[in-house]
C-alpha cells in the first residue's frame, strides 16, 4: 500500500492488516494488479465488502487485459447470485487495462510487462509525490525487471526464496539486483521458504 490511497495487489488478509497499519480501507482510490494469481487478489472481496457496504466511495481497478470480467468473477464467486442482485448496484467501480503509460487517481504511471511463468505478470512505475516507485508483483529475474527498476527511488520487487524457484526470483538473483541498482532503495517481499536475519517480523510503515 502507498501513500494511503494506492493498493498494490491484493493478497490475503488485506482488510484487517490496512487497519492495523492505520489506514482506512475507504481511502483507497486505486488498485494495481499485476497478475490474478490468488495470493495477489484473494484479499480483494473482503476490501470489496468493506467498499460497498461501510464505505461506498469509487474505487478503480487497474491490471492486465482482462481485469473487469476476471474480478467480476472472482465477486461472483464470492457471494453467488447475490452479487449480481444486492451487492453490484451499489459497487461505485471503474475496471481499466493497464496502459504503457497512463494516469490514475491523480499519479501518473508506467506499466512493464514481466516474465512470470505462462500467467505473466505487469510491473508498475508509479509517480508518488515526486519519488518513482517501482513494483514488479511478481516475476523472474529477467530484463524487463532491469527495465522497471531502472531509475526508481524506491523499488517493492519480490525474493522468493534461496536457490532454484521457478517462475521467481531467488535471493542471490535479488541481491544481484540490488548490487546493479545502488541508487535504489529495495524493499523485498514474497519470501515462501527460508528465514532472513534482519527482516521485518511485522508490518511496518516507512516513509521515504
Ligand atoms: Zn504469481
């Protein structure tokens, strides 16, 4: 989550962890998806509960091609027919395909399609108040990863775990990374096996 009112992906259990943080889930004006695997939008219908019911402000959704009918089902799915019926109609929600370079919510951005296994993935360059966020979501180590770092003040890229990890990226590849981009602050996420010394234990707020 950035600057309280951008949501990068989704993944559980997303609703009760904006509250500890101190973020109201209604501030939310705008999610990038990156990839539609679960563990990046199965946090989605509890926040999406939270938009139509307690606070109905709109809500945009930015991702790959395909986003409004994947996320449509997703709902559906969630609440069956009563989606259609009580929970739709109150949904003040825009879907949009992710652009090369587009605008949303007020902060300008760029999109950078990534290698990751047959899914793939969207990275995102995101201007926030005068610094260049970089969020890869997930992906291997390959170049267009090169690309969205490239530049960024900070850069929210994912580790997967040490060694071999298919369709991912392995520490070594991240520390690589990092080496190559000594300008850019990183931020390591989706770690699956392994215990790191000097990672967080819990949620944190960083300001930069
Ligand atoms: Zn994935």
């Amino acid at each position: 989550m950035v600057d309280g009112r951008l949501l990068l992906d989704g993944g559980a259990p997303l609703l009760p962890h904006l509250h500890r943080v101190g973020v109201d889930p209604g501030d939310i004006e705008a999610v990038f998806l990156t990839h539609f695997h679960g563990d990046h939008v199965l946090g989605l219908p509890p926040f999406v509960l939270h938009r139509i019911f307690i606070d109905p402000r709109p809500l945009t959704f930015v991702g790959p091609a395909g986003i409004g009918d994947h996320l449509e089902q997703l709902w559906e799915l969630s609440w069956g027919h009563e989606w259609k019926t009580l929970f739709r109609p109150k949904f003040k929600v825009k879907y949009l395909t992710a652009k090369r370079s587009g605008s949303v919510a007020g902060y300008d951005y760029e999109s950078v399609k990534l290698d990751h296994g047959a899914m793939g993935s969207i990275g995102y360059r995101i201007q926030v108040n005068g610094k260049l966020i970089a969020y890869s979501g997930d992906t291997e180590p390959t170049a267009p990863l090169e690309k969205l770092v490239s530049g960024a003040d900070v850069a929210i890229v994912e580790a997967t775990g040490p060694g071999e990890v298919v369709t991912h990226m392995s520490w070594e590849a991240a520390r690589d990374l990092k080496k190559r981009h000594p300008k850019t602050r990183f931020f390591f996420n989706h770690l699956y096996s392994g215990t790191v010394s000097g990672a967080v234990k819990d949620l944190q707020v960083v300001f930069v």
